[in-house]
C-alpha cells in the first residue's frame, strides 16, 4: 500500500518541492506572485530601475508615480483622455477620506489623480490590482 503525504501551504504560497529524509518530512514554498508584483517586475524590467538602498529611500515617492504613470498607460492601451467630448469620462483613483477607502471617480482634480487619468474599465482593474499599502505611500496617506 502506498502512503500519500499532501502538503497544503498557507494562502497566497504554493509547495516546490516535499522531500522525506529519515521519516522526516519536509516541505519548500514560495509566495505566489500576485497581480500587482506581475506588474512591479515588468515595470523595474522596462525602466531598468537599480538604486542602491540610500538612493532608493530618497527617491521612493518619484519611483512611485513613475510606476503608477507606466501602469495606467499599460492598463489603457490604446485608450487615452478625450477631453473634448463631454461624454467620455476619465476616470481616476483618489482617497476617500470619509470612507476612508480608495474609490474611482471621474472628477478631474490634478491634485487628487497626478494627472493620470485611466478608462472605466482600467481603472476598476486597478483598483483590484494595487495593494492599499502601495496607494497609502503613493497618495502619502
């Protein structure tokens, strides 16, 4: 008869290898690469972003809105603002500071959107993709 061994690996990893050595069982993991760090990757791959740490900390808000910029022009395509048709509506994330949550809108406010204007639908996609913690450091919240 043989014996089975499953290894389930905590949300958001996935097992690489299991190994029995001496009846002891081992098991390797790694994180599961999430949409947003998809994204991180492809961007620091195309930019070819390498600072040293010290450098890294002094310039991490411009690194920041050079990322989101790339990544609302990924997201669109080939989809840019058409601001002389009243009807078509561009969208951008803000901070809702009564809710508390981020939200789309498609009230243009350079103060709140850097500028950075996304589709309806890319910008629903976004709010999905980017963690809270990378818009709190992004809109200094």
């Amino acid at each position: 008869m043989k014996n089975e061994i499953k290894v389930i690996p905590p949300d958001g990893f996935k097992v690489v290898c299991v190994n029995v050595v001496n009846n002891e069982i081992t098991a390797t993991i790694e994180k599961i690469e999430d949409d947003f760090g998809k994204y991180w990757k492809r961007y620091c791959q195309e930019i070819h972003y390498i600072h040293e740490a010290t450098c890294w900390e002094a310039h991490l808000w411009f690194v920041l809105i050079d990322f989101y910029r790339w990544f609302a022009k990924e997201l669109n395509g080939d989809w840019k603002p058409d601001w002389k048709n009243r009807n078509d509506d561009n969208y951008c994330i803000y901070y809702n500071f009564r809710t508390r949550v981020y939200e789309a809108t498609n009230f243009s406010n350079t103060n709140i959107c850097f500028n950075i204007y996304f589709s309806q639908e890319s910008v629903e996609k976004a709010l999905k993709i980017l963690p809270k913690e990378f818009l709190d450091k992004l809109f200094q919240i």
